[in-house]
C-alpha cells in the first residue's frame, strides 16, 4: 500500500536542480526506446530559417529536420492553411473521398510526368509501397522475377522492406535475414550495373542523388544505363526522390537534372512535401500502376485532408521559390567551394541547389557539435560529410553567416 505523503511536504522539491533541458533529456533517457544518439539540444519554436532553444538561443537552421521544414519554420501560409484544415477535418481514413487527394495527385502526376499517385506517411512507407509494386509486376510476368538490383551506399529507410534494398551493411547487420533477390551494386559502375540485370530482375531502385551516403550525384550516363536495362529486361526503375526531390535540387525531381530526362517508372518521396506533417508518396506509370489492383495495397492515416491540403498549399509556394532555390544553390555551392580553396581540410564539395555536402579529410561530429555552440544547425552524414538541407526560403544574409561561422569552425578542425 502506498504511504501518504502530506501535500505541503509533497510540495517541497529536495532534488538537485537541474536546468529545464537538462529534465527534457533526462525524462527521454528514463522512457524512451535509446534507439537516437541526440545532440543535447532541446528545441522550443522556430521562425522563417531560424529555431529556438528552451532557453530562447537562437539557431541558423540549415537541416531543417533532415530535409522536412522546406518553407523555414512558422510559414506563413502554411499556418493559415493548418489552422483552417484543422477546424474542419484532420483525418478521413481511406474508406471516403475527400476533395484534396485527387486535386494533389493531380499536380504531383504534373511535375513528374508520371500518370498515377499513392499517398501515405513516410518515405520508408512510400519505398516499401514501390517494392510491393516491384514484386507484383514482376509475379505477374514470371514466377521467378522477383529481383531487385540497387545501389551500395544508398538509404532507403528502416522498415524490413526497405532495409532489403539499402546498400549499407551497418544498417541491414542486425537483421538479416531480409528480403531475398537484391543485388548491390557500386554507384555509376556502368558493367556492373549491366551485370547485375538478368531476365529475374523486376525492378532497379536508384536516389538520383544519395542523400544519406553523403550527397554522391549518380551520373546521367549510369542513369541512362539503369533506364536502358530496365527497359530491356522489362523491370520497373524506381527513383526514390525522398530526400532529393520535391524542389530541393532546383528542379521538382533530381531526375529532372540530366537533359534528356531520365524517366523513371515509379517516384517515391516525402520529406519536405507537408512541411513537417507526415506524408509520403508514390507516383507511377500506367505500367507500375497496373501492378497494385484493388485491395493489395493501402494505409489509415496516408493522404489525409491536412496533409494533403498542406501540400498542395507547398507546391504553390514551391512554384514561386523555385529561381530563388536555384540561385542561393549556386551561391552557398560557390561560398562553400571558396571555403574549400582556403582549408585543405575540405576534400570535396557536392550536390545540386540546396542539397549540398562537404567532405572532409577528418570526422565531422565535433564540427556539427561546436556548430551547435556557435548558432548553425547542420549535421554530418557518413562520419565526414556534412550535410546541409537548408530551407527553400534562405536568403543570401544567411548563407553568408553560415559561411563565416564555417570558415571559423573548419579553421579549428
Ligand atoms: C532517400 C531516402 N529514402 C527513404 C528515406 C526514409 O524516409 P523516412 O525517414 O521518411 O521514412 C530517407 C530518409 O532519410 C531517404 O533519405
């Protein structure tokens, strides 16, 4: 039986004080699954490109939650859009129609050329919609057209789906076994590309640029190769545009870059796409489509009336960024490979529009920590790439500070 404590001595707090975010972190220590290694940082509110501690610093946010907060944070726009969406209906399930759906899809299918849409709530979810739509137009062909070839080195989330296709080993380690038939294979290795296809494969998933892997752009020759043999082998080319696409790289998609475009059969992204409320999407082909009938594919929460009404508010706001996400691209890329003459720490600067890496000669971790001391939210991918997913609305001012407090940052390093 539990002892009653009497309120006034209840009342009296005899624990060491600790600061507010120090009981943030020690609260998630006691009860969550220690599954993140954290930075001790413990964010309260963000404005335009820059976020808030508890303790009210303020910091330069230039990885806008890995790639999610496009618009900056607290856009205007898209809080009218929230709080209006929110009064009337949050959630439908997929059991009814709701108006903005097929008005999304409809702009989605626009930008990417592509003639069908599938929504759900993550880029792990949308990639393992895309395998599912791989397998069965495969089965449908032949029983043992099951094979998938993709990239080593690539990301493609952490479900056991999409664990199956990522070409890191210390992701996939501790749960082999997974899905079987995915060839591996390097990143623009033409003849091991045209290897690794056979007759089994149905289907190649490719990140036009790898995000996670430390911003490697494929190059359009490898890309034209991955279409050619799919489409000799009659397999689906899938390009997972979660954390490329959808703007970022001054284009809609990163496949958009290469001219002539290299048409893949199925788009799958995410990120940015609601600015930081769930949603994810596949796009497909009348070809990939025909391969998901009724009833073999779905989900409660994907594509619901905020969700969906927030993006397609983004993409209007997209549409008016897009010059200017082209140009501050090549304006943090010129700054960036300015930094790299001056500091022969920087091996090599990459990326297209504001999807940009440094890789370093050295471990970047103490780098994105001293950052964080200093104001500039960034983070390092890869042990010595850093990574820099800054918001579509970032001005010129901004890179510039980013930029000095860099230069000073690498200095040290
Ligand atoms: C290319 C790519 N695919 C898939 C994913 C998984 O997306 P999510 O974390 O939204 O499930 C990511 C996440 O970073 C990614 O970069």
């Amino acid at each position: 039986m539990e002892t009653e404590v009497p309120v006034s001595e209840a009342l009296v707090d005899t624990a060491p004080q600790v600061s507010p975010a120090q009981s943030v972190m020690d609260l998630e220590r006691a009860h969550l699954l220690q599954n993140y290694s954290r930075y001790p940082l413990v964010l309260a509110r963000g404005k335009g490109c820059w976020v808030y501690d508890l303790e009210g610093r303020r910091y330069l946010d230039l990885i806008t939650g890995i790639g999610v907060n496009a618009l900056g944070h607290a856009h205007p726009r898209i809080v009218k859009v929230i709080r209006q969406q929110a009064g009337l209906m949050v959630h439908s399930s997929n059991l009814y129609y709701h108006r903005y759906q097929g008005e999304l899809a409809k702009r989605l299918t626009a930008m990417s050329g592509l003639d069908r849409a599938f929504f759900c709530n993550s880029g792990t979810e949308a990639v393992e919609g895309a395998l599912k739509m791989v397998h069965s137009h495969g089965r449908t062909l032949e029983p043992e057209k099951y094979e998938i070839v993709s990239l080593d080195n690539s990301f493609h989330g952490r479900s056991m789906g999409a664990l199956s296709v990522t070409g890191q080993p210390k992701y996939r380690a501790d749960f082999e076994p997974l899905i079987p038939g995915v060839k591996f294979v390097p990143p623009n290795d033409v003849a091991a590309l045209e290897a690794a296809f056979s007759p089994r494969t149905a289907g190649m998933i490719l990140e036009m640029i790898q995000g996670e892997g430390g911003i490697y752009p494929l190059t359009p020759e490898f890309a034209a190769k991955a279409r050619e043999l799919a489409d000799r082998y009659n397999a689906l080319l899938v390009a997972d545009e979660t954390q490329c696409g959808v703007g970022r790289p001054g284009v809609y998609f990163a496949y958009q870059l290469s001219q002539p475009v290299i048409m893949p059969d199925v788009v799958v992204a995410a990120k940015p796409v609601a600015c930081g409320l769930p949603l994810g999407f596949i796009l497909a082909n009348e070809k990939a489509a025909a391969a998901i009938r009724p009833g073999m594919h779905g989900t409660t929460f994907g594509g619901g009336p905020l969700a969906c009404r927030v993006g397609l508010e983004f993409i209007d706001v997209l549409d008016e960024l897009m010059p200017s996400i082209r140009r501050m691209g090549t304006y943090f890329l010129d700054r960036l490979q300015h930094l790299a003459s001056k500091h022969a720490v920087i091996k090599q600067v990459r990326g297209f529009g504001l999807m940009l890496g440094v890789e370093l000669n050295v471990p970047g971790k103490q780098l994105v920590l001293d950052g964080i001391g200093r104001g500039l939210l960034f983070n390092c991918t890869h042990d010595n790439v850093l990574r820099f997913l800054p918001p579509y609305i970032v001005t010129e001012k901004e890179v510039d500070r980013a930029i000095g407090i860099l230069d000073r940052l690498i200095a040290k390093a």
